[in-house]
C-alpha cells in the first residue's frame, strides 16, 4: 500500500460499529482533499482487489474512503455474511454523512466510486444526492434480473435449494461459497473469479472469509439500478466489461436509458478482469482522466510564476 498515511475512522450504521478507513496522501500541504468514498462489491471487504485504486487515487491527490458492511469484515454485526442491496444502500448513506465530518475531507467536493454490486449502489444513490461532486460505476450489476437469467437453469436449482435451506433454518445461516473455480459451486465460478485468492495471497495479509449466506441470493432479481440512469444529475462515470458474465453489461441499452451526464466507457474484459494487470491500467486510466477534468489540480509554490 505504498507510504500513503491512513487512520481509523469508525462509524455507526444499523446497530453495529463499522470499521472504515481514510487514506490520505502523503503530504498534509493541499488538505482538506477530494475525497473518494469506495463502495464494495458482493464480498468485497475494505480493501479486497482496491489496494492499487486507492494508492493510484491518493498519488493524485484523493482522500480515499474504505468501509465495511455491518456483518462483513471488522465491522460489527450478525448475521455474519448476509446481504441486502437495499440495506446496504443506507450503510453508503451513512458513509457519505460521516465522510463530510473528517477534516481532512473537502466535504464540497466528495465522489462516490463502486464496484461490481456497489457499482449498482452508486448509480441508485447518485441520483439522490446532488450535491456530490461525482460518480464512478465500474462494472456494476445495473441490472439483477439480468445477472440471475445469465445462471446455468442448474445451478439456479441449486441456489434455490439452499436458499429454501437457509430460510427453514431457525437461528442459523446457512452458507455458500462466494468465489470457487470454474464449474465449482459458489455464488460466483465465472470470469475468473477464483483469481481472487491468488490476489489476495500476494497483496493482503489475511484470509478470505469466502462465505455468504444463501438467503442473499433472493434478493437479486428485485435488484435493477439501470433504471435510475436517466435520473442522475452528476458527472458520472461508468466502465462496462464487454465480456461481462457475472454482471452482464449491454453499453447500448445503458446508453439508451442514461442520462446527459453519464459518460460510458467500455473495456474489453470479463468482469473480474478490471481490477488486474494488463486491464487495470486501462482501467485506472480512464477514472484518472475523468477526475482531472473534473478537479483542478493543485498548483504548488515551485509551479507559480511570479
């Protein structure tokens, strides 16, 4: 995580205590700084397939904000490993609130940034928060009902077992999987996602508590961002994935229902391949760019000319 400095910065939401980050850059000269708050994916924690986004984002002079779901990493919370869209659209909320109170934060200039199913929850929130000072969707699940369809009619049945399981258990969750190989059963086996762990076994110091609870599941389908599109009043960014399994993207139907100020961009990948080498760097290209057009850079002492 290069030398960038960070602290703890916890907040309440739902109950439970929530573990969240602020990483700052190195020098102190230009804060309050534009700040990106990061929303996390189906299993994402705080810094699950993030690190390089947000040393690249402090490098360019963003304070960048990591949080945990109530339930899901060191954040408080039972059960462990359930999800609500829904649910987890009030705990961004809440993260957007407690973002404005830090002081290294300039609370004028905040950009949401998601990915995957937070990249969904940040073009729903985008369009109710119009003081924001930008969006950025990187392939986000615009569309649940479209995701479920794209599942194998056998392993749908399956999922709707243990789903049936997990809401007869009384007291208890009952878990799946959430990453496996290709042809194994987890709620994701698609586009690499295994790929995952390779990850995190060179980037992070700590396991993968690669669970979630199969109820999570139900609410997928009742999921559908992309029809929020034409209501977003931000600059706003979203990438697409051309080869997009896990959370198909149709960049015309997106370009149909969007707004005038929703810039799309495609790369061709598949949906876990954004966050890796050759594509990261195409990926964190176009986000740079679309953040310096938006944020005047700072001008140092050395730079002036007298």
């Amino acid at each position: 995580m290069g030398s960038h400095k960070k602290r703890n910065v916890p907040f309440k939401s739902q109950g439970a205590n929530c573990a969240a980050t602020l990483h700052v850059p190195d020098s102190g000269d230009n804060a309050p700084y534009p700040t990106i708050v990061m929303v996390h994916g189906w299993g994402g924690t705080q810094l699950l397939l993030v690190t390089p986004f947000i040393e690249a984002f402090n490098d360019a002079g963003f304070a960048v904000l990591t949080f945990d779901y109530p339930g899901w990493g060191d954040s408080e919370g039972e059960p462990r490993h359930t999800i609500n869209p829904w649910k987890r659209e009030q705990v961004v909320e809440r993260a957007i609130a407690h973002v404005r109170t830090l002081e290294e934060v300039d609370d004028r200039r905040i950009i949401l940034w998601g990915t995957s199913f937070g990249g969904g929850h940040v073009v729903k929130i985008a369009t109710t928060h119009p003081e924001l000072y930008a969006a950025i969707a990187q392939v986000p699940m615009l569309d649940g009902l479209r995701a479920v369809t794209a599942v194998p009619a056998p392993r749908m049945l399956r999922f709707g077992l243990d789903m049936v399981r997990d809401f007869a258990s009384k007291g208890r969750t009952h878990y799946i999987p959430i990453i496996a190989p290709k042809g194994e059963y987890a709620s994701m086996d698609r586009d690499g996602a295994w790929r995952i762990d390779a990850w995190i076994a060179s980037h992070l110091d700590a396991e993968y508590d690669n669970r979630v609870s199969a109820a999570s599941l139900a609410t997928m389908g009742f999921y559908r961002p992309f029809k929020h599109l034409k209501s977003i009043r931000i600059p706003t960014l979203i990438i697409g994935a051309t080869r997009d399994t896990v959370a198909p993207f149709d960049q015309r139907r997106v370009a149909a229902q969007a707004s005038d100020s929703v810039t799309i961009k495609t790369i061709d990948a598949n949906h876990f391949d954004p966050y890796l080498p050759p594509w990261y760097e195409t990926n964190i290209g176009l986000q740079l760019d679309f953040l310096r057009a938006l944020v005047p850079q700072p001008t140092h002492d050395a730079d002036r000319v007298a």
